[in-house]
C-alpha cells in the first residue's frame, strides 16, 4: 500500500514540476531573444517586450518563480492563485472587446486555480487541507 506522498512525482505533484521547468524553460528564451537582439517572428505574439533589460528582469523573475514551485514555497500558491484571477479578469475584458483568444485563456487560468485547490497540490505548498 502506498503512503500519501508516495504517489507524488519527487515528492511534489507532476504537474508543478512541469510548470517550474516550464518557467526556467521560458526565461532561457527570453534571455536569448535579448542576447540575438531581435524577436524571431514566430515569438512575436508572445514576447512581453523587445528590450534586453527588460527581458533579462522578466527571466529573473521567471527562474525564481519555477524554482520556488518546483521548491514548494507557500509564497508561490499565493502567486499563482493570485496571477490567475487577475488574468481571469484581463481575458473576460479582453474577450468583451472582441479578442478571440481570450476565453481559451480565461479556461486555462480557470483550470489552474482548480488543480492549484487540489488536496494534493495545496498539502505540497504547505497549506492545511480540510476536507
């Protein structure tokens, strides 16, 4: 029989692992986009800005978040919770205004704040579970 935190990858949930590589992953593009100067057309939708300093701030703050997730830090359940129901709130205003993506984006963040509430995932952060 398998105790509790047997079934967690590492011993935090799959899926905050992959969202921590994810994180780590993102800032080392964006870190090369201001190494080459330029945006290459196929990240152009996604890049935040095309100025070095500024994409070399945002892979900081991006590396430090994957590895307090991938770490456990209560902070980043907060974060998280947080960044996504201001995000929810960017898309419904975005999605009345006609931007198309938007619904697909509010669904995601959605879907986060339902896995970030799950028993295993707020035990990993820490947080008490009363169910």
């Amino acid at each position: 029989m398998l105790k509790r935190n047997e079934s967690l990858a590492f011993g935090r949930p799959f899926l905050i692992t992959v969202i921590a590589i994810g994180y780590v992953l993102t800032a080392m593009v964006e870190v090369g986009v201001a190494l080459l100067g330029r945006v290459p057309a196929f990240l152009e939708q996604f890049i935040l800005s095309e100025d070095p300093i500024v994409l070399v701030v945002t892979a900081c703050f991006q590396v430090v978040m994957g590895l307090a997730l991938f770490q456990g830090w209560r902070v980043m359940w907060w974060v998280v919770i947080v960044s996504a129901y201001v995000s929810i709130g960017g898309y419904i205003l975005d999605g009345l205004l006609g931007e198309r993506w938007a619904w697909g984006g509010m669904l995601w963040n959605v879907i986060v704040l339902a896995y970030m509430n799950s028993r295993d995932v707020q035990a990993f952060f820490g947080r008490e579970v009363y169910y």
